[in-house]
C-alpha cells in the first residue's frame, strides 16, 4: 500500500495535475454554458448530453495538462539533475521510458475526451497540444514568446468543447489572467532569463493584439460581446471577481516573506480564481444553479491542491494554514 501511495505522489509530482484545477475548470465552464445557453435563450440540453461533455471535457483537460508537464520534465531533465534533483525524472523515482508512456498515453487520453466532444475539438485539442510542444521546446527561453503562449494555450483549450463559445469576454478574461500570473512568477521565482524592458513591451503588445482578436471576432461578424437583452451592469460580477484577485494576489505576495513562497501562493490561488471567474460569469447570466455549483467546486478545489502540494511536497512548508 506504502508503495502504492508513493508511485501515485509521485505520478502527482511528475504531471502537476493538481495544478491543473484551473484548466478543468475553464474548459467545464465552456461545456456547461454550451449545453445550457444564454440566459433567456431556449437549449434542449439533456443530463446525458451535459455528462458526456463534462467527461470528455474532463479526459481533454486532464490529458494535455499532463501531456505537457511531463514534456516539460523530459526536456529538463539534465537541468533538473543539477538544479532541481527532487523532480521525479531528475531524482530517478521515474525512469525515462515510463515518462515518455504517461506521455503519449495522456495525450491520447486528449485526443479521445475530444472525440465525444466532436470532430472541431480534436483538431483544436491537436492545437493545443502542438503549442505546448513549442512552449516546451523553445518558447519558455524567450519571456514574451513564452508568456504570450501560455496565454493563447489557455484560450484555445477553453474552446475545445465548442469553438462557436458565444461568451468570449470570458476567454479574453482567462488568457488575460494567466499572462498577469506567468509574469508575476516569473519575477517572484527570479527565472532566467529574465525580462527587460523590451520584453515586457512586447508582452503588453502581445496581450494587445490577441486581445483585439478575440474580442473583435463577434462584432465584425455582426454579433454581439455580450446578450443585448441583458444590461451591462450585469458585467459588475466578473469585474468584481476580478478586483477581489487583485487584491488577493496583492496581499498574498505581500505578506509571502519569499519569492519562492509568494510564487506557491500566486499559482494556487491564481488556480482556484479560474472557478470565481465561471461562477462570476454564470452570475452575470443569471443562471445561479451553475454559479453556486462551481462556486463550491473552487473551494474544494482550493482545499484539494492545498493538501496535495503537501502531501507531495510541492508546497513550501509543513501543513498549516497560511
């Protein structure tokens, strides 16, 4: 059993699932606004429906998420054995050859969720899994091509379920979201290289144009940002789930006491908001059964990846509340 446990923390360690929450959450976010609609707009939604978008959704996100941290490792791995002898590859609890199974197992794992999601869905999951390639590969060495990927990465795997999502205020919130957190970690854990000046200005024109794209795509087309039988106010959730991260974040680097400890925290809480955000967006449209349901799936989330970061002994720290 000993034994068992240890292989299973140790597969935790390797494919960072556990930080994959946010992920999940976006792409579930994506299924159910589908599968339900628009507030004042009529779906023939069906439980069976929802379930099979949910468990396709769920083998995509957990599938690529994978996919790509163990890429991740296995590109590291030399570098890992003299600055991070702890990771999995690096430490030997993993060998080579079983890394690169899990590898191409989850990523047909993906390729399958996306099968039940239908054919546009396989092709964006293949996407997204070719951007992680180059992220991997060269991307994370140059700070505003890297960051700017992850960003896109992120929009893309929110429109696997269904590439037509109507609400893509939502998918310019998440990508904007995690270009602020990659860069925030990125300065707290002093990674190399770092970004100058002209980084940061090709990061912010980066954001800028991606930006321009995804919310101009509905209006050139003659529809609308958001539902015209709905009042802007409405916008106040999202724009205060956003505020309140701010202020989160801010605090919690704040009072971290270390880079390493403030970069743990800005993942983990960066990780959890993605629920806030859905359940911010599901409040805006009216639909509160969703809102509240995905409001508790952050928290059980939280409380989660919270336990296992220190089960593993990915978080920095003997358990406590911090």
């Amino acid at each position: 059993m000993a034994g068992m446990l240890n292989r299973i923390l140790t597969a935790v360690k390797l494919t960072r699932l556990v930080a994959g929450f946010g992920a999940l959450c976006d792409i579930w976010f994506v299924a159910v606004l589908v599968q339900l609609g628009w507030r004042n707009q009529v779906s023939d939604w069906t439980i069976e429906g929802l379930l099979v978008q949910l468990g396709g959704s769920l083998m995509v996100a957990i599938g690529l998420f994978g996919y790509g941290s163990i890429l991740n490792d296995l590109l590291d791995v030399r570098r890992d054995r003299a600055f991070s002898p702890e990771r999995p590859l690096a430490a030997g609890d993993i060998r080579i050859t079983e890394a690169v199974t899990g590898l191409v197992g989850l990523l047909l794992i993906a390729i399958l969720g996306a099968m039940l999601l239908g054919t546009d869905s396989v092709f964006l999951a293949m996407i997204v899994a070719a951007a992680l390639m180059f992220y991997n590969a060269a991307g994370r060495f140059i700070p505003p091509v890297g960051i700017v990927t992850v960003g896109l990465v992120y929009a893309v795997h929110m429109l696997i379920p269904a590439y037509q999502m109507p609400l893509l205020l939502a998918i310019w919130l998440i990508m904007s979201h995690v270009m602020i957190l990659a860069v925030l970690v990125h300065l707290l854990e002093d990674k190399r290289p770092r970004i100058s000046p002209r980084g940061f200005i090709g990061i912010l024109a980066g954001w800028c144009c991606w930006s321009a794209v995804v919310l101009l795509m509905r209006p050139l087309r003659g529809l609308p940002l958001w539902p015209e039988s709905d009042s802007s106010f409405d916008l106040m959730w999202p724009l205060g789930a956003t505020i309140i991260m701010a202020i989160l974040g801010w605090w919690k680097i704040r009072t971290a006491g270390t880079g390493q400890r403030a970069s743990e925290r800005v993942k983990r809480y960066g990780a959890t908001w993605h629920a806030a955000y859905a359940s911010s967006w599901f409040a805006a449209l009216g639909m509160w059964v969703p809102a509240v349901g995905f409001l508790i799936f952050g928290l059980a989330g939280f409380v989660i990846m919270t336990l296992a970061n220190e089960v593993s002994g990915l978080g920095p720290g003997r358990v406590r509340f911090r």
